[in-house]
C-alpha cells in the first residue's frame, strides 16, 4: 500500500534567485494529447499482428453464410409480423 508522504516546502521546489527574489520557472507547453503519440505505434502494431490472426473466410463461404442470414432476418420479419398481427386482432376484439 503506498504511505501518504507530505508534500514538499515550495521554497525546496524552487530555487531562489539572489536578492531574495524567486526565480521565474520556465514554462513548458502542455499538450494534453501528447500521451497518444506514445500509443500509437504500439496501437497500430498490435491491430496489425492481431489481424494477421484472423482466419479469413473464403468467397464462397462469405455468399453462404450471407444468404443464411437474409433467409433467417425475413423469416423472423414474418413470424414478429405474424405475432403482431394475431395480438391486434386480439385486442381488437376484446376491446372495440
């Protein structure tokens, strides 16, 4: 666990310069995105290595497995289709 320490004197941070004046600290220009230029070749490295891990699917297999997909998204459009159909008739019925 890490102590809690009191934080320094500012006269121990600064040194004075002479005549008893303290001296001005040059200034530094912040970027606040500067951390993301340290990211980014490692980010890019890694997106890469991890891409060429993946098993690409062929043509014919990308066509199929399309195809699975739209049959299934239709026939699942028509039985919510359906559903929503039978309840208003439903309601329709009990209520008007």
């Amino acid at each position: 666990m890490r102590e809690n320490l009191p934080r320094p004197a500012a006269a121990a941070r600064t040194p004075a310069a002479p005549g008893g004046e303290k001296a001005a600290a040059p200034r530094r220009s912040r970027n606040p995105f500067g951390f993301l230029g340290k990211l980014q070749p490692r980010f890019v490295g890694d997106v890469i290595s991890e891409l060429r891990k993946v098993t690409w699917p062929t043509f014919a297999e990308t066509r199929y497995l399309t195809f699975v997909v739209a049959v299934v998204a239709i026939a699942v459009g028509f039985l919510l289709g359906g559903v929503d159909l039978l309840f208003g008739w439903i309601i329709e019925r009990l209520f008007f």
